[in-house]
C-alpha cells in the first residue's frame, strides 16, 4: 500500500511541525483574540481540529491557530456547505461551527460529513424538486 504524502506546509508554516506542536500540547494557550463569528472571517483559511476543539489558521505570515469552538468531546469531521462550516464527532451531533446551533443528532458518533449539490439528489429521485430547503 502507498503512503500518503501530507502537504509541507501552509502558509509558511511546516505542516508537521506544526501538528506536532499541536498534538504534544493540547492545552497550549490560544493568544486572546475575538472570536470568529461569521463565515466571512473563514474566507481562505484552513481549519483543523485537536480533540474537542476547532481552530481556523489564517493564511497570512506568523498567524496562530485561533480557537472558533469547542466541544465536550472528539471532533472527528468538519464540512463546509452553502458558505457555512459544520462539525460532527463522538458528541453524537452536528453543529453549525460558529453559531454552535445543533443541526442534527445520531446514535453515534458522527465519523463523516460531505457537500454535494442538491440537484443531485432531485435527479437521484431522494428529493423532491419542489421541497423547501431549510439550511
């Protein structure tokens, strides 16, 4: 079987020496900024989680990991759908990442999450075309 090659880096900043640093220290303090609280602060940046917490890394020379959530458990998958961010993991839920709004619950763990227009699921016949989309 073939490795896989992660990325070097993001902006700047050595991928593995940086997800090192964050997995050795998972309580390293997050410098105190003001929370993202909208999806226009998420424009072009990456976002990653460590155990229960979400961070969003900004594409711009020495940026710093800022914290945008929490959860009381591992996050396991984030999605990005119509312009807004979603998180899922052993919490059992999905959330709107910065609102914090639940957005659906399982039985367990939430392991995965995917965006896919929804026209292919009208032309798949599992929705109807005139149905109201409610997210």
């Amino acid at each position: 079987m073939d490795k896989i090659k992660l990325p070097t880096s993001f902006a700047g900043i050595d991928g593995k020496e940086a997800f090192e640093r964050i997995m050795s220290e998972p309580d390293v303090q997050v410098p105190e900024v003001p929370k993202a609280t909208s999806q226009s602060n998420l424009e072009n940046v990456l976002v990653f989680s460590s155990k229960g917490r979400i961070f969003v890394l900004d594409d711009i020379p020495d940026a710093v990991p800022i914290e945008v959530a929490s959860r009381n458990n591992w996050v396991r998958t984030l999605c990005s759908h119509d312009g807004k961010l979603y998180d899922g993991g052993d919490y059992k839920k999905v959330f709107e990442t910065l609102t914090e709004r639940e957005v659906a619950s399982r039985n367990d763990s939430v392991f995965a999450l995917c965006s896919h227009p929804r026209k292919y699921f009208v032309d798949a016949g599992v929705l109807n075309q005139n149905e109201i989309q409610t997210t």
